[in-house]
C-alpha cells in the first residue's frame, strides 16, 4: 500500500451519454479536458434520514441514509479549439450547458460589399443565423488590414441577394473575395444531453459521476490582462469510486486562452470602455425519482434557463446614457471577443466570444477603478425570437 496520492498527476474524462444515467466510460484519450486546478471538485452526498425516537437518553440513535446526489464544478480555460473552426475540447460542456451547436465551414465571399454587408454566392448564406459571430480574414488580403469580428444580425438567403449583415462595422468596405472563416457556436436549445465525467484522483482513483446535467456557467476573468475563465457546475443522479488508472494517455488540445488585450467589447454596435465583463448561465434542474431506483433519482430535465451579466464602463463626464438604459428599461446588445494572434498582429486566431442581442439593464450602481468612477452595471439577457439569449462561439 501506498500512500500519498498527488492531486495534478489527474484527469478528467469526459462523454456525452447515449442514455441519461447509463455510465459512459472514456472511448479515447481526446476525451480528456484541460482542467484547472484550483476549483476542480466533485461531491457525492447521500440524504440524511434522522431517526428521533424516544429510548430513555438524550443521545442520538443511528441515522439512515436516502437518495443519492453528485455536484461538481469543472474550472477551465476559456479558449478555442487549435484548428479553425474545430470545437474546443471543452464541447461536451457547452452543449450540456446550453444544448444547441452549430459549425460553419470557410467561405469565400463574393464581391461589391459595404463596412457591414458582406455579399455572397447563392447558397453560401444558408450555414449562418443571426447570432453567429464571424471572423473576416482581411488580413489574407492585405497583411495591413485587420482581421474582423462581429456577429451576424441579418441572413439574407435570396437567390442573388445572398448576404450577411453584421453587428459592427468594419473600418472601409470589405474587400473582395474576402475569406469568412470557420466556426462554432454554441446557443440555448432545448435537449440537453446528460454526461459521465470520469475523474481520476492522482491518476490511481476512478471517481465516476454518472448522469450529469450541467447548471451553470460562469465566465470570470474576462478582465484586463488577465486569463478568461469558463467554469461549469453540474448536478447528477449517482456516483462511484474504484481503483483505476485512466483507460487511455490523455490527449489535450494545443491552443492557448487569449489574453484579455485587444479584446473590445460593445454594447450595440459602440465600443465602450470596460474592465471586467462576467455572464452567468444557469439552468434550473426537476429530479424525477421513484422507489424503484436504487439512487431515488432516476432522470432529470432543466425547467428554466437564465443569463444575467455584468460590466464596468467608466462614467462619462457629458452623459447618462447607461442611467438612461436602466432608467427607462431600453433594450441593448452586448458583444465582446478575444484573441491570439497568427504570424502577424493583423492576423486573428483562437478567437473566443459571446454576443447577448437582447439585454436589459436591472441594476446600475457606481464604481470605483483606481480613483475612476464607473457605471457597474448588472443586467439579464433575454430571449428574441427564440434560441439566441446568448451566443458563444469560437472563430
């Protein structure tokens, strides 16, 4: 016997169940995700059943133990996948957070565009909905132009109208033949799928966590100079815990988080100034049990989805205009994106973002930056047409 078990030495598996509460072990060492360390945790819980009944003592008498429950939360890197277009390694977790996913091929433009209206053949246009956020690979064409990114607001899919119309403008007309790169983007859909997580203390304990639905997200550190943060908490139906080693070498995903530089946000299609922008996403879970269950719990389903958000412009000395969205409940987009760059500073890559088309403001205080006033707002995103509270796509 050993003892002595070191904590980074781990891994975590990670598979999308074929039927909710029927472990999936990992099928390959690309299963892996790159976890951080700090936060890393999973809890198994049994319910206590007290037994208080009279036995001539004050002193308790032996409890019994009901339903089963595994929680988790599972900090990682905000970060897209290396190749473009490719998912990032972390794709289990947003489809379990969210539920819908879409991937868009490359295209190659047509010609005759404007700042924000980019043309395309017949056909081309069918792959994107408003909501997706697409990077313009300017700088293929001149190394002097930067690439662009911007979500997509309107989809023209006429024959010979064919078009995107985008959020934010570029700085001159877009040239032509301009390359539209490939993406993912992930979005709220109902049919979420539940998840087996396989963590491996030390890589010598299997800790099972079976039938996991994810119920929150949380973006942090979207902040000046720093790392972004994308940390997911999950609730499930059973767990286990065995001796084991991983079943494969793991396997991660070469690409690098951004750094929060060059990283603009915008409310609407107007950059604004800001420090810190933090969303979270929460789904609200329903157990279905019976007695029949050797746990109690034997399925689960989400009943309600939430994303609140906040952010930090400084106080303008000539307006109230963010006062004036709370004030008058005036609705807003907010957009905002990150990167790493190719072989030159013009070049964009691994390109994280979000983009919330329909918020409100629900509170609004001031803050304090190093002596600088701010307006700390606080508000919710809400629904549109339907699946695009919010978006998160990598580019």
């Amino acid at each position: 016997m050993a003892i002595g078990v070191v904590n980074d030495e781990g891994s975590v598996f990670i598979e999308k169940e074929l039927i909710e509460g029927t472990f999936v072990p990992e099928s390959d060492g690309s299963k892996a995700i790159e976890v951080l360390s700090d936060g890393l945790e999973m809890t198994p819980t049994k319910e206590l059943l007290e037994r208080n009944n009279r036995t001539s003592t004050v002193e308790k008498v032996v409890s019994r133990v009901g339903q089963k429950s595994m929680s988790g939360t599972i900090p990682t890197e905000f970060k897209a996948g290396s190749i473009e277009g490719q998912a990032p390694e972390t794709t289990a977790l947003y489809e379990a957070l969210l539920g819908g996913k879409a991937e868009y091929a490359e295209t190659i433009s047509d010609v005759g565009h404007s700042a924000n209206v980019i043309a395309l053949a017949d056909g081309d246009a069918d792959k994107y909905e408003v909501g997706y956020i697409v990077k313009i690979k300017e700088s293929g064409n001149n190394p002097l132009n930067l690439d662009h990114i911007s979500p997509i607001i309107a989809v023209d899919k006429g024959i010979g109208t064919s078009s995107i119309t985008l959020l934010v403008p570029y700085s001159q007309n877009f040239s032509d033949n301009v390359i539209i790169s490939a993406g993912v983007a992930y979005f709220h859909q109902s049919g979420q799928p539940t998840l087996s997580v396989t963590n491996y203390l030390g890589g010598k304990i299997r800790e099972k966590a079976i039938g996991m639905r994810c119920v929150s997200g949380e973006l942090s550190n979207f902040a000046t100079g720093q790392l972004p943060q994308l940390s997911f908490s999950l609730e499930g139906l059973d767990y286990a815990r065995e001796v084991g080693t991983p079943l494969f070498a793991p396997t991660y995903d070469t690409s690098l988080p951004p750094v929060v530089l060059c990283a603009k946000v915008y409310q609407d299609d107007n950059e604004i100034p800001v420090n810190n922008v933090g969303i979270s996403m929460s789904n609200t879970l329903g157990f279905l049990t019976s007695t029949a269950s050797c746990s109690g719990k034997i399925s689960s389903r989400i009943t309600e989805f939430v994303s609140t958000f906040s952010f930090n412009p400084y106080m303008e000395d000539d307006d109230v205009e963010q006062f004036d969205k709370f004030d008058k409940n005036e609705g807003y987009s907010v957009f905002g994106s990150a990167q790493n760059y190719g072989a030159t500073d013009t070049e964009y890559k691994e390109v994280v973002s979000f983009y919330m088309p329909n918020c409100r403001s629900t509170e609004i205080s001031t803050g304090d930056e190093d002596g600088i006033l701010t307006d700390a707002v606080s508000g919710q995103a809400y629904k549109d047409l339907g699946n695009d509270t919010i978006f998160i796509c990598f580019v």
